[in-house]
C-alpha cells in the first residue's frame, strides 16, 4: 500500500445498537424526548421539521452520538432558534435552517430519525426517500404520532469477516454495488503509515449499519512492540458519523475483529476475546474473574 493512499468505503447498511456516551441534559421539552427514546434510534442524524422553538430542537440532543437539524419555515423563529442554540453553546451538534420547499434538502439514505410535527407540502415518500435503512419516521396526526419505517433491502449484503464471512470467500452478495458516480463521505484515517511499518488500520468489519475498525494512532512501532492499546470506532455506514468510540487496553490482532449476531468480537494480543452487545462490554479469559476495562 502506497504511503498517503486514501480509503474511500461507501456502504449502504441499515442500523444497530452501541455503546454511546451521554452527553449533558439540556432537555426543554419531555415529548419530544419521550419520542426519541420509543424511536429506538442510538444516535446519528435527528430531524425536527416545524417544532419551532430553539429548546424544543435542542431537547433531542440528549448524546454525543445524535446530530440534530432543525427546520423551521417562519424566519422570525429561525433567528430565535438560532440565538437561543448559540447562547446555549450548543450550535453546531444542533443547528436550523430554514424550509421554503416541498421537499427535504437532504440526499437519500441520510437521517436516522425524522421527527415532523407539521409536515406541510411535503409527502411522507419525501420522509421515506431521505431515512436510512431501518430508519424512522414519527409524523404528527390529528389522531397522534404516525409511525413509518424505511426497511432494509434484502439487496445489501455485509462483510463481518475479514474474508466477508465464514466460508472465507471474499465475494459479496451485495446487488446495489455498483461504480461510484460521487463521494458520499469520508472520514479518518485519510492516510496511512508508511509500508515499512505496522499499518494504523488494524481490522475492519461491517454490520447492521455500522462500519467498525480499530486503529493504531500512536508512533509507527507502539503496535509492533505492543507498548500501546489502540480504540475501536463505529460509523454509521451511511453517512460516516462516528456513533461511538472505545479505547482498547491492547493492541488487537491484525484483522481480529467479526460482526455476528448483533454482537462485536475482537481479539487482543494479551490473550483476551472481547465481545461488545449493545451497552454490554463482556470479557472472556482464561480467567474468569478477569474484567475489561473501557
């Protein structure tokens, strides 16, 4: 591998559930948190369409693991919703902006949650075309909140395995590949080590919408030497926002890492099996009283 040589990975997936860290509480509104919560939506891209106030938008940013975008048609509360986030420090995870057409300004497979208390002009097909699989959509009706789901195509295969699967066989199942036309996202590492020396990227697996891999960020030879541990990182496949982050307390080995069953393994070097489910962080060991330590 040539040493600056960029990965560019384009995976359309649906979703999962992972440990994520909670941010600070600054809920204004106990609905729209209730809503969040039922969503059963872990973190990603949340969209408030005519919720109105600044607080009522901020009250879904109840993790680290969500951005949320507002939109709101009355410019005079766009300037007030604004003002308000900007005062709450909370301007750039929570951000507005201002609808004027009858559809979404989002691309396709995008939002993880569309919360609509007024949708308007706009068509639920609109909803659907912007939510990634499994997504959801919540629309207010006069009789309550409407439920809709974008499922995940039968189309989209997965790579759990360093050879895709069990059998070891690197070929995809996957339909909808096809030669990229655009970017869709990037995000770190954009570079790699030298050749000469232990590449950074240390394994990567996909499942239920998530791309996972663990990486090396330290000196060229702490991998090698195994003087260091490295973290373990989730990205939402479809729009490359980091969902969460765990520090390891050991180098892995190399492509020692499978997705299967809504479960994570990933083997150290130390000997240990760590396996990750939901907001559950097991430790298998020769010992059984041995714990892992985030």
């Amino acid at each position: 591998m040539k040493t600056g040589a960029r990965i560019i990975a384009v995976l359309l997936l649906g979703s999962c559930q992972i440990p994520t860290v909670r941010a600070q509480d600054f809920s204004a509104d106990d609905e729209l948190k209730t809503l969040l919560d039922k969503s059963g939506i872990q973190g990603g891209i949340v969209v408030c369409l005519g919720c109105g106030e600044g607080a009522r938008i901020a009250s879904l940013y109840t993790s680290d693991a969500y951005t949320v975008h507002g939109l709101i048609r009355q410019p005079d509360r766009l300037r007030a919703a604004r003002a308000y986030l900007k005062q709450a420090g909370l301007y750039g995870p929570v951000s507005v902006e201002l609808l004027t057409a009858a559809h979404l300004p989002y691309s396709r497979d995008l939002i993880n949650l569309v919360i609509a208390e007024d949708l308007g002009d706009i068509p639920e097909s609109e909803v659907l075309r912007v939510l990634v699989p499994n997504g959801v959509g919540l629309i207010k009706q006069a009789s309550g909140w409407k439920r809709i789901s974008k499922p995940r195509s039968p189309e989209i295969d997965e790579w759990t395995h360093f050879l895709h699967d069990a059998s070891n066989n690197a070929v995809a199942q996957d339909t909808q590949v096809a030669p990229p036309r655009s970017l869709r996202w990037q995000a770190a590492p954009l570079w790699l080590r030298s050749r000469e020396t232990p590449t950074g990227l240390q394994a990567a697996v996909t499942g239920q919408g998530r791309l996972f891999y663990i990486l090396d960020s330290a000196d060229p030879y702490a991998a090698f030497e195994g003087r260091r541990g490295a973290y373990l990182s989730a990205l939402s496949a479809t729009h490359g926002r980091e969902m969460t982050r765990i520090e390891l307390s050991s180098p892995p080995v190399f492509d020692g890492m499978i997705a299967a069953h809504g479960r994570l393994f990933v083997s150290l070097r130390d000997g240990r099996i760590v396996c990750l489910q939901g907001s559950q962080t097991t430790d298998r060991n020769t010992n059984p009283k041995s714990t892992y330590a985030k």
